[in-house]
C-alpha cells in the first residue's frame, strides 16, 4: 500500500500538542537582554532630533541607540532604494525603525521605548498611487524626482483588436492591501559571542537569511549560524529583510550578551510588509459568442514607503497570469510600481497571482454580464483545452504545463446543484422573508513550484533549487535534512512519507531536520509552493539513488544481480527468492564497513546530496464556487457555501493537502469581505490592531466542500505541483463574483474588495457601479 | 515594586515576587517557564494565550499575575496525563489536522476543552460560536471543528503512543 | 502590550476599597475583571498610578430576587449573568445581551460593574441597563447613593461614579412581559457591535442603543412611539431620532441610522 497518497497523521504534532514547541519568544540563553524598537508615529517627515537621555536613565535599559551612534549600511535591497536599518534624515511610513532599546527585560525595553523623545518635521503623505503620481506630489526620495520608482510599457497595445471588436469592456480594479498576520510575529534571538553568530529567527528562509546577515555584516558565512525552529506561520510575510534581523546581531556583539526581540502585534502590523495593494486597469475585447479577442492589463503596484525587491516582482507575476486558464490570442501588459507613505509591500500568500486571478475572473464575469450569458458558459468558449499542454503564453515567464480546466469545472457542478442554485437565486429576490443568493465562480490557475533555474536568483536567492540530504543510519533509520523550510506544512510528514515509498524504509524510522544552516549545508528556503514540487522531487531522487547503492551493497552480499533486489517493508531481497534478503539495517552497517563492500563502492555511499531543479514552474489550477447569502436590510454578506474543486496534481498526503487549501480559501474569504489595511489621509493607520482589521473567526467562516481533479505535473516525476497557496489565488474572484451575482437585478456590475455590509447597502440603496 | 504572587499551575505551585503590572501569560512562560502558552496580539482578540483560570477559560494577557494570586490555572501542558497519554482533544487535534503551524494551538486547545466541559456533545455551531476568542491564520477552522468534534466523539480519546502513525 | 510601571493595592472588601480611594483620588483606578482597565493600560492609553484591585471581594458578587427587583453585585462576571436562572426568568434581555459580550474568555472575567463604568457606548450591557431601567447604587465616603441607568452614563468613557466611589450594584425591575430582543450586528462574532440594540416592552418600554452615541443612550422617540402602542415599523423608524451615532471605518453615520431602525424592528418583531 503506498504512503504517498495517504492520510498519514503529522509527526510534527505531539510537541506542538503539549507545549513543547520551540518558537523564538521560548528561547532564552543566559544573560538574555531584549530589545525593542522607537517607531515613527509619523508617514512622512523629516527626523530634526532624537533625544534618548530620558531612555537612557530609566531602570533596566542597557543601551539605546540610533542611526547615527551606529553607522550601519543600509539593508539589502533595490539598488538605490534601499531601506535603512534605522531611519536616518527622513521617516517614510508610520512604523519605520527609528531608535532601538535594548533592556533587561522586555518591561524595561518598553519603557525605555516611551521615553525617547523624537522631533519631527512633519511632511505632507500620499497615502494611494493616485496621490503619489499626482502633479506636485509631495515625493519620499526628492531626487528621483517621482514616486514611480519602475514603469514598464507595454509593446504593443492591440487598439486595433479593440478597435475592431464587436464588443469591449473597461474595469478599473482594486486589489486591496491586506496583512498577513501569522499568529506569531517576527522574533529573533541574536546571541553573538568569540566563536561566531547564532541568529534564531521566525523566518522562511533560513540559509537565505545567513548569507545576507553575514554579507551585511562582513563577516564569513562560517561563523554565522542561522536557526529557525518552530516558525508561527509565514505566509510569504516572513522572509523580508526587516530591520531586527540585522540591528539584534549588532547589538548583540556590542554588548557580548544574547540580544532578543518579541515583536509586538501592534508593531507587526505596521512593520511586516504588506501584500497586494495593487489597482489594475483592464480591457477586454470579446466577440457575441464570449470569446475573448484582446486583453489589456495596466497594473499600478503600491510599494510603500520603500521598494522591497519582492514587491517589485509583484506585477511583474501578475502580468504574466493575467491570462489565466484562457486562449486569449493578444494579450498587452504594462506596469509600475509607485512609492506611497505606508508599510512596505512585499509577498503575501498567492504574490502576485491573486491579483491576476482576480482581474480575470471578474472579467469572464463581466462578459457574462454584456452577453447576458452563463457566467460557466462564457468560460467554457475560452478555455484552453486539455490536450493544449505544454501551453505558451504571452509571458516567457509562464509556459503552463497541464491542466484540465473545463474539467475541473465539470467537476465543481458535480459537486453543487447549480440548477437548484439559480432556481432559489430567482426564488429569493421576491421573498422577504430569505437572503439574496449569489453564485460566483472562479476558475483559476496559478504560478507556483518556484522555480527554474534563474527564476528564484531574480528575487535575489542563492539558486532555484532546493537542498535534500538523505543519510541512512547503521540501524536502517533515515534522516532527511532539506533546506526547505515549513512554517505549518507538514513537510517533516511529506518528506518522510515520499522517503518512505521509494527507500522501502518505515516512516516511524524516518526523521526530516529543517531550519538550521548548521546541519542543513545549503538551501533556498519556503516561498511560492515550493517544498513538495521541488524539494519532495528531491526526496525522491535521493532516495532512489541510496537505493541503487543499496542494492548493489544487497546484491554484493546475497550473491545476485543489483537489478534483481527489490526494496519493501524494510528489506531488500532477491527478486523471486524472498528468503535471500537482508535487512536495511544490515545493509546500512554493511555500507560503513570497507570489508563487506563489492570493490568499486566506498564506505559511507547511503548518503546523498541533491540539490534538486525543477525545469519548469508548476501550475496548480481548479475551479472554485461560492454561494453568498446577502441581509436583503443590512446588506450584510455571509458565505453559505464554498465548492473547492483543486488540481495540484499528485497530492502525498490529502489531510495536509485539504488544510492547505482550507487555510489559503479562508484568508481568500477574508480579503474579499473582511479585510483591508487602511490609512487615513495623514498616512495614519485605521486598522492597526485586530480590533479594528478583521481577520475571521470559526463563527464568521463556511464549512468547505472539496473535490479534486489531478493532472499530474510533467515536469517532476512525483507529478506534484503544489498547493500552499491555491486557495489563497482562487477565492477573492469567487467571492466577488457571488456578490455581485447576488445583485445583478440591480444592474450592478461592480462592488471593490472587501465587500463589506456598508458598501452592498449602499449599492441596494441605488448606488450602483 | 514587587509582589509576592503564588499559584499552582499543573498541580505545581509557583510562587515568585513580580513586578504588579507582569500579564499572567508573561508570568507562566518567563516566571516559571512554561513556554506552550502564546502571545499573539496585544488587544485580547487573538487568544493564543488562553489558559484555564479556576477551570474557566480566559486570556491569559489580560490577567495579571497577581489576579491570579493563589488560584489554580491549568495551561496546555498540564492538559496530557502523568504518564503522557493525550487528552481527548489533544487526541482529536492530532487526528483531524487541527493544527499546521501550532502557534495558536495551545491556545484552541484549552478553548476547546472548556467548552466541552461544558457542552460534552456540542453541534458544529456551538463549536465554532464556543471558539470566537480564538484566531487562527493556517487551518480556516474547519478541521479544528472536525477536531473538536473528534474529542466529543471519543471522550475517552484513544491511547496512541506518541510515534505511531495511523 | 506592556502597561507601565502603577503601585498594586488588592481590597478584601468594600470598605478597603473605598478607602484606598479616598487615599488615592485620581491616580487610581479600579480593576475588577480587568477586560475594559487592562487593554487600556496594555496599550498605555491608561496610565494609573494606583491599581485598586478589588477582584477578590466576594461579597459583591450575586445575583437575588429582591421581590419586584433582581439585585446583582456589580462584580459578578458576565458569565454568570448570562447563566443565572434568576436573571432568565426576570429579566431575560439582561442575562441574553450578557451571552453577547465579547467571546467566552472575556465573559469568565469581565464584570458587569466593570463594564457599566467604563462607559463605552459601543459596550452591550450598558443598553440593557438602559433598556430595563435598572438602578445603580454607588457607594462612597458619605454612604451609598442612588442613581438611575439614564443619570449613570455621563460623557464618553465617563459615569457619575466618581474617583472615590464604587458601583456595587444594579437593581433591575422584574419584567414579566415576553416582548424583548437584544440585536448585535457586527462583522465578526468577537467584535463589538457597529450597532445594537436592547429592547423591553411593557408599560414603561426600554430601547437602549450601542454605539448610537458618545454615550449609551436610549431611543427616546421610538420608545414613546412603543409606549402609546405604535406598530413595530412605526417604533423602528424613530430609532435614530434624537441620536448623533458616529462614522468610524466600521461604518459612517448614515449606515448606522439605517441599522439602529433594522434592528429595533428585528428585537420587536423576533
């Protein structure tokens, strides 16, 4: 029976059960000292003093210090824009690092935060990309002259296909800002002593993270140790090069004692970068039957108040997805990226796909309303069909690898009673006493299973590969050790699983080490649905290469044939013989032992490095429904139902699969109806705690129905393609789609992310797009 | 200013001098070590930090420690028998994937038994109306339901040794 | 999230309670369940020197049937009013708004005189006590006096309750009609409402408002309209008159008129 494939329960689950869980905040050497950082209560403004003499007296701070006591460079970052560690001249958004404290308890650090005095000049702050690129703007770096800092146009707009078409359509669309808030916020633990830097960290990326601290630094690799346990969550919002990763080591070397800092939430939620915030303009040129004829993305991609390398690459994925599951024979892109006075902006769960997805999806739907045609018929006359595989694009970014996109939809109305559905839909309208029902689909295809070679260096990584060791034991135990880094996944479960089906070895006797450049030699780290695509690839290969070694040990000491061993339950046996077999655990130990070995093998050959590639990304897909009820009076919106039909291709472990999904659909459903980070005209923030940004609860989400549709990935032999962020990609159109369905007969195309009671009532007031 | 505050947390009684203003979550984990509660947010919505307080649920971060002066609080560590044999819903999480991350774990999971002290066969709205204190960002709550659900079912929970799969 | 530095007094009773008050005035502040003083301190929004914990004072924690009134301590814990049988027999739009407040956690430590003298017009009880015309009872260094639920709440975050005094109960009527409802709407189950109200028919019918107001405040108009026998859509209508409900990014005045009247019309109507 094969594990891969199975519902195995997690490894990871007993110590976080009981406590026993190592996150960062539970470390504590001796001589811990905290730290904590002055953050600007200003958007834009010019810092004329810090005054610290108040900090410096209170009771327990050991130290406080700025810019300027520091002399640091800047943090690693877009040539020329890069981000100060602390803010030096100037201030950019509410939250950026000014001063830092550093005290003998966290109490004491808050306090001494309190008692630095800054004096500001107060700028004035552009809060949106309209204000930014307004004439006259107020600007955040004066001599670039524009707070457009990129603009990439497009080659050829195709006016003549718009010109010419029977019928077009423009939407201006808004991807709201969101937070990722992971439950845990940032932490690290600095502890810099004579024989090097140990950093633990709540990151993604943990030999990314060494090699850029020791860069910054200036100090060998060698002596710079990253380790992430226990990681609370990431999301994509984890692997920023944020001030504290680099200010605790310095801090921690000054003072020769272990340096740590507890992120609070209020500080996490200006200080860990955003994602989305990015306003597309869009046109689509379509024909009477809903065939699509040209489509014209212009995205504008807010950055914030500096411009993160990732959230750079945001448009530029967004742009190569805004095509989806379609043929779409001319598609023109264009974009920029524009600097406003808020947080930063950088990845956050789907990167740049949910935008595309988004785009696309709302534009079948606008089709739909034109032609007065079926929202799932206008699809079907687009979709690239089955057999179309591998599919170019109009990006050299995205050659899509399978799919089955009409199938997937097949699947989803299996699974709902859409019929049934449009009939109650109808039904509801006229009754006062039920809801208005709305039914938005989304079908949707995404970017993930970062990448080929050279796909990951843009974003400024080591490689696109991804790092598996497997060392067998002399007992026949195995440890995997990967540079993959999971942050909830259950890659300890994945990886052993996918060991355990091609080393015949036992998943109880299979352990996988993570998040610590000490043991793990190299790695990337855990971003774009990345781990089973590439690094379970890798777990495979290296298994079977021990495995081949393996059997020439096997058929060396049973007298046979290497081709006729064959591997299960923890033997190796000759094939038709079962009784000529060996244990692993005695071919392990035969493996240390020069004297058992057939003569061209060297002791120590059951352990293998890959660095494992993959030629392609992956492209997930599915098709999602959702059914919204709307308070006909409050204009309340409540999702009743969420049909999720995913192709990830081979899925290794469906429990961990399904949460996955579940996870990325519910922050879907809440970008769509409940969250929006949002600033006031000063560049104050509105939603700066979670009393006021509205990450769901168990009340307020559905339950999800599932099913599944697999075309498995060509480009690794495991067939997976991933599906970490699946979820998170195709539900914020589904959502959208089901709102505006549900007012339709009010002639309403448009409602903008999140839809909130206020805004649908206002649109059943008359006020409609 | 310190004050002498003393509690049993587990069956253990911790007693220490502390500074007044000391949140009780503070207090468990850096006082006495007891690292499996969380910290989450700072506005008392996230609930990673809840504990049981005289056997009630309540978060931990807006208690000070010396409300909780000679009362007795049970954290996720006390939640597993003397000879490590899960709870019913330490059991129920671990079978029904009620946790990825695990951060806000500890804190679904004292929820989670408060509330089935109290409603032993709860409906899937009890459920999740019971858990409205508590955020998670990885799970999208179902199958911490299916989890809950599982421990309602199964009060006697099942006694798998840790390392065993099913 | 950490509270600054205050000097702790815990009180075994209410006269320990009062004179610390008396010793402290205004650098003192009273904790009892903690749910509205300690978020404030942690966000160092409250600053108090003084921190009068009276937490442990048992003898203000009770819910008694008085005859024609309920009694209920004010330190007894939202929990308890939600289950007491007492309060679901006599007075069931109190013990019902009580199962709204917050999330489970909070209801095992707020108080309802914790919660009654913070003020907050967005709070849920504070429009029962409204609703129900209950009565207060203040005790300070001259004795206890008596205030009416329309006196109690006097300005944003402020009640007649003053530095060295003490809410130690509420006296509620016993209502033994059945038309009464509680509506809270909000985003998410834990948050507080972005409108709600409390209502309580009879002769001398309640509508109490949350967060219609710099303070809770009760509808007036519509519960004249209630009183001389109004149809429940005429009641509803007047729901915001008289009223000044704010704009936040929950929602802006317009929106909250709207829902002030929706929901009078569901708690009269369900």
């Amino acid at each position: 029976m094969s594990i891969v494939g199975a519902k195995v329960i997690r490894k990871e689950d007993p110590n976080l059960l009981t406590g026993r869980g190592q996150f960062v905040d539970d470390i504590q050497p001796v001589g811990t000292t905290h730290m904590a950082f002055v953050r600007s209560t200003e958007a834009h403004a010019l810092i004329r003093n810090i005054d610290v003499t108040a900090a410096l007296e209170c009771e327990g701070v050991v130290g406080v210090w700025t810019a300027a006591d520091l002399n640091l460079p800047a943090l690693p970052g877009v040539p020329g824009l890069e981000r100060p560690a602390l803010a030096t001249d100037k201030v950019r958004f509410v939250g950026e690092a000014i001063a830092v404290v550093v005290a003998e308890s966290k109490y004491a650090a808050a306090d001494g935060t309190e008692l630095v005095i800054v004096d500001y000049e107060t700028l004035a702050a552009v809060t949106s990309i309209d204000e930014a690129t307004a004439d006259n703007a107020p600007l955040l770096y004066e001599e670039l002259g524009s707070n457009t800092v990129a603009e990439v146009p497009t080659a050829d707009d195709h006016q003549a296909i718009f010109d010419a078409a029977p019928h077009t359509e423009k939407i201006k669309l808004v991807n709201n800002r969101c937070t990722a808030a992971p439950i845990e916020t940032n932490a690290c633990l600095a502890d810099y002593g004579p024989a090097g830097l140990t950093v633990w960290a709540s990151f993604q990326a943990p030999h990314h993270l060494r090699n850029r601290i020791s860069a910054w630094l200036g100090i060998p690799q060698d002596q710079c140790r990253v380790i992430t346990p226990d990681v609370g969550g990431g999301f994509g919002q984890k692997i920023n090069f944020t001030p504290e990763f680099f200010v605790a080591p310095v801090l921690s070397k000054i003072l020769n004692r272990p340096v740590k800092y507890s992120q609070t939430r209020s500080e996490a939620m200006t200080s860990m970068y955003h994602g989305r915030a990015q306003e597309q303009e869009v046109d689509i040129a379509f024909d009477d039957s809903g065939k699509i004829l040209a489509l014209r993305v212009f995205a504008s991609q807010d950055m914030g108040g500096y411009a993160d390398g990732t959230g750079m690459g945001m448009p530029v994925l967004t742009t190569a997805m805004s095509a989806g599951c379609y043929v779409i024979p001319n598609v023109s892109i264009a974009w920029r990226n524009v600097l406003t006075n808020t947080t930063p902006i950088a990845a956050y769960r789907g990167a740049g796909r949910p935008e595309a997805t988004y785009l696309i999806e709302r534009a079948m739907d606008h089709i739909s309303y034109k032609l007065d045609m079926d929202p799932t018929e206008v699809r079907r006359q687009n979709y690239i069909p089955e057999d179309s595989f591998p599919y170019p694009t109009h990006s050299e970014l995205a050659v899509y690898d399978s799919g089955n996109f009409e199938g997937a939809l097949d699947e989803l109305l299996n699974i709902m009673d859409y019929e049934g559905l449009k009939e109650e839909q109808i039904a509801n309208r006229t009754n006062p006493e039920k809801p208005l029902l709305g039914i938005g689909f989304s079908s949707w295809l995404e970017i993930a299973g970062f990448g080929p070679p050279g796909s990951l260096e843009g974003f400024g990584h080591l490689g696109s590969w991804e790092s598996v060791q497997i060392r067998i034991q002399p007992d026949g135990s195995a440890i995997i050790y990967t540079g993959a880094s999971p942050h909830g996944q259950g890659t300890v479960t994945t990886f052993a699983q996918i060991a355990s089906e091609y080393l015949g070895i036992d998943f109880d006797k299979i352990s996988v080490r993570h998040g610590d450049t000490a043991t793990i030699p190299q790695g990337i780290g855990t971003m774009g649905s990345r781990q089973v695509a590439v690094g379970g690839e890798g777990v495979k290969n290296a298994s079977l290469k021990i495995v081949e070694n393996a059997k020439s040990i096997a058929a060396h000491k049973l007298e046979a044939n290497p081709e006729d061993i064959e591997v299960t339950d923890g033997n190796l046996f000759v094939k038709g013989t079962p009784s000529k077999s060996l244990t692993w655990a005695e071919v392990a130990t035969f493996s240390f032992q020069r004297l058992e070995l057939p003569e061209d093998m060297d002791p120590g050959s059951l352990d293998t490095t890959i660095l494992q590639e993959v030629p392609n990304f992956s492209f997930p897909s599915g098709a999602y429904a959702c059914v919204i009820e709307i308070d006909k009076q409050t204009g309340d919106a409540r999702i009743r139902d969420m049909y999720l039909v995913d192709d990830c291709g081979t899925v290794i472990n469906p429990l961990l699969a399904e949460g996955q999904v579940h996870g990325g659909v519910a922050q879907g459903i809440a970008q769509a109806l409940y969250e929006e980070f949002s600033y006031d005209e000063n560049g104050q923030p509105t939603t700066a705690t979670f009393i006021d940004y509205l990450m769901p609860g168990a009340p307020d989400l559905p339950s999800y129905k599932s099913g599944r549709i697999n075309t498995p990935n060509p480009n690794n032999s495991l067939g997976a393609k991933g599906i970490g962020e699946s979820g998170s990609v195709g539900t914020p159109p589904a959502v959208m789609n089901a709102v505006v369905d549900a007012v339709r007969h009010l002639g309403v195309t448009h409602i903008d992310m999140p839809a909130t009671p206020q805004k649908i009532w206002e649109v059943l007031q008359g006020g409609s797009k | 200013m310190s004050y002498p505050t003393s509690m049993t947390i587990n069956g253990t009684n911790y007693a220490k001098s502390v500074d007044p203003r000391t949140l009780l979550v503070h207090f468990i984990r850096e006082e006495c070590g007891l690292t499996g509660t969380h910290v989450g947010c700072d506005t008392s919505n996230c609930g990673a930090c809840t504990v049981l307080l005289d056997g009630d649920a309540v978060k931990s971060c807006t208690v000070l420690a010396v409300q909780a002066n000679n009362h007795k609080v049970t954290t996720v560590e006390g939640l597993a028998s003397e000879d490590g044999a899960f709870s019913p819903v330490q059991e129920g999480f671990r079978q029904e994937h009620g946790l990825q991350c695990g951060y806000c774990t500890p804190g679904m999971l004292m929820a989670a038994t408060a509330l089935l002290k109290e409603i032993p066969k709860p409906t899937e709205e009890e459920i999740r109306q019971n858990l409205e204190g508590n955020l998670c960002r990885c799970t999208g709550y179902e199958m911490i339901v299916r989890s809950v659900q599982w421990a309602a079912d199964n009060p006697d929970g099942v006694p798998v040794a840790i390392g065993e799969s099913s | 999230m950490i509270p600054a530095k205050f000097d702790y007094k815990p009180a075994e009773s209410k006269e320990e309670a009062l004179s610390l008050l008396a010793e402290y005035g205004d650098d003192a502040k009273l904790l009892a369940g903690g749910h509205s003083l300690l978020p404030l301190m942690k966000l160092r929004l409250a600053t108090p020197e003084v921190v009068v914990d009276i937490g442990s004072v048992d003898d203000l924690s009770y819910i008694t049937d008085k005859g024609d009134v309920i009694a209920i301590g004010a330190l007894t814990k939202h929990r308890q009013v939600e289950q007491s049988d007492i309060l679901k027999e006599h007075v069931p739009l109190l013990a019902h708004t009580a199962s709204h407040v917050g999330d489970p956690q909070v209801r095992n430590r707020g108080t309802i005189g914790g919660s009654l003298c913070h003020g907050d017009p967005a709070s849920d009880l504070p429009a029962a006590i409204l609703a129900t015309r209950a009565t207060l009872v203040i005790s300070g260094p001259s004795g206890d006096r008596t205030v009416t639920s329309d006196d109690f709440f006097t300005d944003f975050w402020e009640t007649e309750v003053n530095e060295d005094e003490l809410l130690t109960e509420i006296l509620i009527p016993k209502y033994t009609g059945e038309k009464w409802g509680f509506e809270k709407f909000n985003r998410r189950a834990q948050d507080w409402a972005i409108v709600g109200c409390a209502v309580q028919g009879g002769d001398n019918p309640g509508i109490g408002m949350v967060n219609m107001g710099s303070t809770p405040v009760r509808a007036a108009e519509a519960e004249n309209a209630l009183r001389s026998g109004s149809s429940s859509e005429e009641v509803a209508g007047l729901a915001d008159s008289g009223l000044t409900p704010p704009t936040d990014i929950h929602g802006n005045e317009s929106y909250r008129r709207h829902l002030a009247k929706i929901l009078v019309q569901r708690a009269l109507d369900n």
